[in-house]
C-alpha cells in the first residue's frame, strides 16, 4: 500500500551534514536498512523515506508507517508531549548505537556511526508529522541554511512557556496646580467678591446729657441820686 507523502522541497533549501567526508543524504536508504537489522525499528518509523525527482533537486519524503498524517503543530499538547517523549527513548537508543559502532575496529560500522550520530538533525518543528500519533521526521540530516547542528536536537520541539506581559500601570498625572496671580487676573472683568461684606458696626457712644449752664442774673442798678446821696460826705466828717 502506498505510503502517505508527508513533505517536498529542494535541496538547495537546506544544508546538509554528515560523517565521515560523506553527507547523511547519500547513504539516508543504506542507514534506515542498517537501523532495521540492528533491531532499531523504532528509529526506523521515526524516518521518512526520501525519494529524489529526476533531475536530483527536490525530494518528495513519504511516511514509512501508514496512517494520517498530521503536521506537529496541528496536534494538541498531549499528543505533542507524549510523541516528544518518544522521539527522546528512540533517539537515546540511536545515540547508543552511535556510539558502539564508532568504537568497532570496523571502518564500515565507525562510518556508520559517524552518519548515524548526525542523521537525528532536522531544520524544525515544520519537518515533523505525526502518523497515527507516531511522529516522523523529513528532512533529516539536514539543517536550515546558515546553521549550526543543535546538540539538543529536540529542543525546537519543546514548547517553552512564554512569560505574560504584565501591562506597565501608569500612574495618573497629577493635576497641575495654577499660579496664584494667574487665578487672581484670569477673569479681570468680573469683581473678586460676589457678595459685599458689610463693615462691623461700631458700637454707639452714650449721648451726655445736656449742661445748663445758668446765666448770672444781672446786678440791680442803684439809683443815680441815692448813689450821690451815699457819696457826700458830712461837713464835720
């Protein structure tokens, strides 16, 4: 039964790596073929079949389980971790073979090992699918243009929490406070009181009573002839 076909791109578009003075690419059948007589047929499922075109500048990558086929990023959280966790035991395994078979005094297997050491790189989280929960990868041996090997290279899959951003309060503005003589002159037409304080009433002196003062009475004139009278003198005196 035909296999699902998961992705295509060219070449061109990526960068290979490898082992050995040879690129992972090359020798992708030879590996997955090794992988399933060494009994690592988990690793196996996890490696999408490439096929190149003709011309041997694009390449179609096709499921090697059968099932449908979903993009990672399609998938729901759990079946993420759960499929993360997978991929981590598969590749731990292959890790393990890596590293037995660069020991052999066999040129072939230290080959093998070199290769198999690179052939868990892939350019991103864009290159998984997931087939009946199972995840598959395209592309791999190879990176992004410009990259680097990633030594954890499952880390473009865990999904890292994003820090909320808390919104900056700011605080109010106060209320400008305006100059005193600009409130006094703002509004010069109008009078500063609107209301007319009347002054204290000062308390009222006491009226005196009026002095009557009496007027001396005048004297009783003494008549002209007694006042002679009184005057003259006696011839004897």
């Amino acid at each position: 039964m035909a296999k699902s076909l998961l992705r295509s791109g060219n070449l061109d578009d990526y960068q290979a790596v490898g082992g050995g003075g040879q690129a992972v690419f090359e020798s992708a059948l030879q590996i997955r073929e090794t992988l399933r007589l060494r009994k690592q047929q988990a690793m196996v499922d996890c490696l999408a079949i490439p096929q190149l075109n003709d011309n041997g500048d694009r390449v179609d990558w096709y499921s090697p389980i059968e099932g449908q086929a979903i993009a990672w990023k399609a998938a729901d959280e759990e079946t993420r971790s759960r499929a993360l966790r997978y991929l981590a035991s598969t590749f731990e395994s292959a890790a393990a073979l890596s590293r037995k078979s660069l020991q052999s005094g066999k040129t072939a297997l230290q080959l093998f090992g070199s290769l198999l050491e690179k052939a868990t790189q892939f350019p991103g989280e864009n290159h998984v699918f997931l087939v009946n929960g199972k995840p598959v990868i395209t592309f791999w041996g190879f990176v992004n243009l410009n990259e680097n090997t990633r030594d954890d290279v499952l880390d473009c899959l865990r999904v890292t929490e994003a820090i909320p951003d808390i919104p900056l309060v700011e605080p109010e503005p106060e209320p400008e406070e305006k100059p005193l003589v600009e409130a006094a002159f703002s509004q010069a037409d109008e009078p500063l009181l609107t209301s007319v304080i009347e002054p204290p009433k000062m308390p009222e002196a006491p009226v005196a009573p009026p002095v009557i003062v009496s007027e001396p009475k005048p004297a009783t004139p003494i008549p002209v002839a007694e006042a002679k009278r009184a005057r003259r003198l006696p011839l004897w005196s």
